[in-house]
C-alpha cells in the first residue's frame, strides 16, 4: 500500500474538461434559420443561425434545474424532458417552469475566418426579455 501512495504522489488527480474557448467551422457551414446541436454534447452549446443571418451561442441547459432541452425541429422550439420547460429558437422561455431564458455566450469571429465560442463571458437570461434586446453583443452579424 505505501508503495501505491507513494507512485500516486506522481500522478495528480485532474479533471480534464473541453476547453472554454472553441472553434466552430465558417459561417457558411451554417445555413439561415438553424439550429445545430454538433457541440451540445462535448461543449455544452448550440450553436444558432437566425433568417436574418445572424449567429448566436446558446448554452445547451435550461434554466429550470439544469436538463438538457431537445431542438423539435418540426416544431421550431426546445423542449425539456424534465419538466416540460418550452423555449423559442431565440431562447426566450414560453411554457413550463423555466424561470427566464436560456444563457448566450459569446461568438466571434477568428483570425482564419471560423466563428469561435467564448464560454468565459456569458450572457445570462432575464426573465420575460429576449436576449437580443438586452444583450444585442451576443449576436453575431456576418
């Protein structure tokens, strides 16, 4: 047993988790009016493109006790399997328990032209307000 301590000394206990600032593919990789789930499991967020052409980040975690909501594409809105929790493509909750939209963090544009997430600087929900109008830099115009 003293033997194993001793070697464990060597190797830290780390928790490895995805980095907080990512890249995402090119604007065009993106077509108007989606919403594309391809880094909700490894990062967490959505990623979403409006008609308009704007971009948006959105964390991939409702605001009621932290489940996963599901895109329903025929129906244009994220649903909560928990609780029922309902949300518009731009976040702004409409049913369920959920207490105030859903958080944005910050997207970009890199050096080489990708768009790029910052999850170190996030846009809370505000209860009964679109994201858009109160936190206009969390969108994206290409």
């Amino acid at each position: 047993i003293n033997s194993y301590a001793f070697l464990r000394f060597f190797y830290p206990r780390v928790l490895f988790e995805p980095p907080s600032q990512f890249k995402v593919g090119f604007p065009n990789d993106y077509p108007p009016g989606t919403v594309n789930s391809q880094y909700q499991r490894e990062f967490g967020t959505w990623i979403i493109r409006l008609q308009d052409g704007r971009f948006f980040a959105m964390e991939s975690k409702c605001t009621h006790l932290g489940c996963t909501p599901s895109w329903l594409e025929s129906q244009k809105k994220f649903k909560c399997p928990c609780h029922g929790s309902g949300y518009y493509i731009s976040g702004l909750n409409f049913e369920g328990p959920a207490p105030r939209p859903m958080d944005r963090f910050k997207i970009s544009i890199a050096e080489d032209g990708q768009l790029q997430v910052d999850k170190t600087i996030k846009f809370p929900g505000v209860p009964g307000r679109e994201s858009n109008e109160v936190y206009p830099q969390s969108l994206l115009k290409v």
